[in-house]
C-alpha cells in the first residue's frame, strides 16, 4: 500500500490546503474516503480505479474527479504508468459557492475520458509544478488552477446535459443537504430540520427535491447508506453493528434499504471491496 498522498491527503484536511503528488509506475491504496476532493489523471498507462460502488478502468489521458466524502482506491499494476493526484478542500475556494454547484448525477460523469483537447492536464502539471517550487507566489498560483480546473470540469458537466445551480437558492440546498448528512444517524424529521435551518416545511421540501432530486426519507436513508459503505470498506464492525451506528434499527430494513440504493447486499459490497 503507498501511504505517500493518503497522508497528504489527510494533512491537507487539517489545514484546508492541497496537495499534489506525481506517481510513476506501480502502486495501490486500500479503499479509503475523505474529506476533500481528489483528483487522479492518467497521464501514461492505465489503471484500476474503485468509485461508485464499482470497479472501473481510468485509460490513458482520462481523470477521475472524486467528490468529498466518497470511496474510492486506485490500483495501479503498469511499471510505466505516470499520474498526477491532487487533493484540495473547498477553503481553497474562499467564499465562491460555485464549488457548491455539483449537479446531481454527477457520479455517471466523474471519469472524463479523452482530455486531449482539454486544458485540463496542462493545468494539473502546472498545479503540481507550483506545489513542488512553494514560492511565495506558489499558493495563489495552485488555487487559480484548481478553480481553472474546476470551472472546465463544470462546464464538462453541463455540456453532457447535467444542470449546475448557484447563487442563494443553490448555498440553502447545501445547507439542506449537509444538515441532513451530519445528523442523518439521529431520530430526525422533516419538521426538525426546517425549525432548525428556519425555513417552512413546504420550503425544504422543494429545495431537497431541487438539490437531490428526492424526498426527505430518501435523502436521510441514502445518507445513512452512505456512512454503511464506509464502515463495510473500512472496518470489520458486523452487519448489526453498522445498521446501528447508521441509525437504522431494524437490520433487516437496513438490508433491503442498503440493497436498494447500492444493488448489493451490504455482505457482497464488502466483498467487492475487498
């Protein structure tokens, strides 16, 4: 296992940074989640990427955008390969809340393949470059490539048809939703979390449908299920153990309910995992 950028990755999420790491030829990592965004682009060769409840293959000249939070390991077995990673949090963003603006669906696009008419690469080498001379201009200039980049990855999601919100109405259905994901294991309701972030019940409703295309209950259970992925990924807890933790009471309802988000039974997710 190469903990190089784990460990990064896990420095950057203390200070809210970024960080930027060149890999050539062979290396692997146990599925694993955090805080901050991470992209991986192949530069040479190809590899074996986990996200998304399944496996996939990243070609050559393709990235792969991993979202805050989500699961994902890249395994590489090509002694030739070269890839660039790079982690960042939303801090580097300052107050823009475009980087709020993930549409839903966006997991179907997150591999971008054929970047060679793409400024992308050339921003990530760039990026990397100024993270390795750490002048005292490298800090800005990182962080205009990662808007860079992240602005041509949105326009990516909207050329392919998936809507991008902003302004206020897009900053209170991220509130929504990450109300929702800090206290998904709690006994809440609809009515608690609109007295909380003082809006109307008929009001978070729309907003929850607008920002996740779902209802409340959904929201709360996929959350929920969420939090179970990573505890199978990464933990030897029992099936009673995680139903528990995630705030499901019933292990058979967890089951069935894991089973319909995921398609798999939250024994064969761990398998595939694994």
């Amino acid at each position: 296992m190469d903990n190089r950028f784990l460990l990064k990755v896990f420095d950057m999420d203390v200070d809210g940074r970024f960080c930027s790491d060149f890999q050539v030829g062979k290396s692997a990592t146990d599925i694993h989640w955090h805080s901050g965004m991470e992209i991986i682009y192949m530069q040479k060769g190809k590899s074996n990427v986990f996200f998304d409840e399944r496996w996939h293959v990243l070609s050559e000249n393709s990235l792969l955008f991993i979202p805050a939070g989500r699961l994902h390991c890249c395994r590489c077995v090509d002694e030739t390969a070269q890839k660039i990673v790079v982690g960042f949090t939303e801090k580097c963003f300052g107050n823009n809340i475009t980087v709020k603006a993930l549409p839903v669906g966006v997991e179907k696009f997150c591999i971008v393949p054929n970047l060679s008419a793409s400024k992308i690469p050339a921003l990530l080498k760039k990026l990397h470059e100024h993270c390795e001379i750490k002048s005292y201009s490298s800090e800005l200039k990182v962080i205009a490539c990662i808007m860079e980049i992240f602005a041509e990855l949105l326009d990516y999601w909207t050329s392919v048809g998936l809507a991008v919100a902003y302004g206020k109405d897009k900053k209170m259905e991220g509130e929504i939703a990450e109300y929702i994901q800090k206290h998904c294991t709690e006994d809440i309701s609809p009515y608690t979390v609109a007295k909380e972030l003082s809006v109307s019940y008929s009001a978070l409703a729309k907003k929850l449908k607008s920002a996740l295309g779902m209802g409340f209950t959904k929201a709360v259970n996929l959350a929920r299920v969420e939090i179970a992925k990573k505890l199978l990924a990464t933990t030897d807890k029992n099936v009673t153990e995680i139903s528990l933790e995630c705030g499901f009471y019933d292990v058979s309802y967890f089951i069935k309910t894991f089973r319909l988000y995921t398609g798999a039974t939250p024994k064969s997710f761990r398998n595939l995992t694994k």
